[in-house]
C-alpha cells in the first residue's frame, strides 16, 4: 500500500465526469503505477472506487472560508503558545536568578519581622554590589533598622539580603533602592502558600518515566479516532481550497493520487494540461516560466490546481 499521496482538485469547465475520464485515459496511458480515486459526494458515492468521500458542504462566503481557515491556524497557535508560557513560567519560578525566581524556599519565619510599625523587605543585589548596598542600605531613607541586613542567598549573578525598616518609609526605600540598582521583591511570609508551592513543586516532580508512559498509552489508543478525524477534514480542505482557487459556484473535481517517484513529474504535467486554464503559466516556478512571473504564488512548489499532500507513516 502507498504511504504517500497527493490530494488534488481540478477546475471543471463542462462536465465532471468527462473531467474525470480524461484524467483516467492520460494516467493509464503514461503513467500505467500510479492509482487513482475519486473523491465524491455522499450522494454519489456508491460503487465507486474512492478513498473517502466529501459531506454535502454549506457555501458560504469567500470571507467566511478566508476567516474560518485563520481560525484554524490561530487556535493552534494560541494552545501552543499558551503552553509554552506555561512552562516557561515554571521553569523561572524554580530554577530562574533570584530576580524571578520564587523565594519562598529560601526565607525562613525567623527572617522576617512583620508587626504593627516594623516591616522586613527582601533586597535583590547585584553579586558585585553587595559592599555598597551594605554600606548604603541604612541611608537610603530615614527610619531603617541599623545592622538589620542579613544575607540569606548567594549565586552567580545576585545574592538576597534582608531589611528592616519602619512601614511608613517602605516605599520610599523601594524607591531610593531602583535608583542605586537594587531591587526589592515583593514577598509575604505564608505557610499555606509556602505548602501549596510545596505541593505544586512535587507534582511537577513525578517519575518522568510514568508521565511518558501514561502519554504514550493515550496516543496508541486515540491514534484511530485522530485518524479519522484527519481523514474527514482532508475533503474539507479540498472543498474550502478549491472555492478559494475556482471560485463560486462550486465546480472542480476531487480526486486522490499515489504516483511513485519516478512518475511524478509526469503525473504533474498531466494535471496541469487537464486544467484549460489561460493563468497556467503564472503558477509554473521561474525555471518553468522563463523568469517572466516567477515566485507570484509564493511558493515554488505552487501549481495550477489545488493540490497537497498525504504522507501515512
């Protein structure tokens, strides 16, 4: 059985099955190894040697078509991207600089003082800078805890200080701590969401192995049913993309392909001269065409008719 086809429609002109005859004569005539089917309506159907067959299909409009193929893209894209700032933000959180990561494994209760005037603030220094925030902190604004500053983490490019100060300058000595390049995290000491982290963190943590497995398992049992789903929306496209190319009302015929390397080319030729189109040339690549209107569909591989591919693995 063939693992590679081609899924093509070709403008109608007069009549389909004598479209459709045509097509049989040139490929039995020149190229005797590559199969050929026919995609039907479900009204017509029967008896007929196809592969799958296309729905009695609503027209709508140009716009319609346009703006539904867009939302095909961009729901996927949305999903993809989501997940990826997702993940993102789980990778900052655990393993990021201090400037992003979660701290709430680093802070002890005993680091932080919190009562009715008094606040504890976590400063973020620059590794190179710790001798002038030291030597700084207590003047930055009045009302600071002199010697208050512990330090509590070092890496390779910041480490975390503590301070203590009263809360009516708090915002003041954020301020004054922007301006010499130290920046202050916003952090609040709770052991019910210090223990939810804490769950978060081993649940991202389970045996990568079991999670693989449990994935691959899903995907040998779907694999038929997202099968034919993609069977079913191949004719979709072939309907959606034949009214984008031929226009309205909708007259072209379906038909599926299996030609073998060495006949492709040959097979292409066919197609192409099946299309009595006068705009044939504009679709050639700039070899084909003689450099005259090269690249105008954009892709190289661009041809008269709608056509894509199928590749079953």
């Amino acid at each position: 059985m063939a693992t590679r086809y081609w899924v093509v429609s070709l403008p109608v002109q007069n009549s389909a099955s004598s479209l459709w005859n045509r097509l049989q004569d040139q490929i039995s005539k020149h190229s005797l190894d590559t199969p050929l089917y026919r995609i039907l309506g479900a009204a017509t159907a029967r008896n007929q040697r196809t592969l799958f067959n296309t729905p009695n299909l609503r027209v709508g409009t140009l716009d319609s078509l346009l703006s539904l193929s867009d939302d095909l893209l961009k729901v996927r894209v949305a999903e993809y991207n989501n997940m990826r700032s997702q993940l993102n933000a789980i990778n900052r959180k655990q393993s990021g600089s201090l400037a992003v990561r979660d701290l709430s494994n680093l802070v002890k209760p005993e680091d932080i003082i919190t009562s009715e005037h008094l606040v504890t603030l976590l400063a973020i220094v620059p590794k190179y800078s710790q001798k002038d925030w030291l030597a700084s902190y207590e003047t930055l604004t009045s009302y600071v805890v002199p010697r208050s500053s512990k330090k509590l983490y070092e890496e390779n490019e910041y480490a975390l200080y503590t301070v203590t100060l009263f809360g009516c300058v708090a915002d003041n000595f954020r301020t004054a701590a922007r301006e010499r390049g130290f920046q202050i995290r916003d952090f609040e000491y709770s052991p019910e969401a210090q223990e939810s982290r804490k769950q978060e963190l081993e649940k991202l943590m389970q045996d990568p192995g079991s999670l693989r497995s449990s994935l691959l398992q899903w995907c040998y049992n779907s694999y038929g049913e997202v099968f034919s789903s993609w069977m079913q929306f191949c004719p979709v496209r072939v309907f959606a993309e034949s009214i984008l190319r031929y226009g309205l009302p909708p007259s072209f015929l379906a038909c599926v392909l299996a030609p073998s390397v060495k006949s492709e080319k040959k097979v292409r030729s066919i197609l192409e001269g099946l299309c009595d189109s006068v705009n044939s040339t504009y679709w050639k690549t700039e070899d084909e065409a003689g450099g005259g209107v090269a690249g105008l569909a954009g892709d190289a591989d661009a041809h008269p008719y709608v056509s894509f591919t199928i590749n079953l693995i």
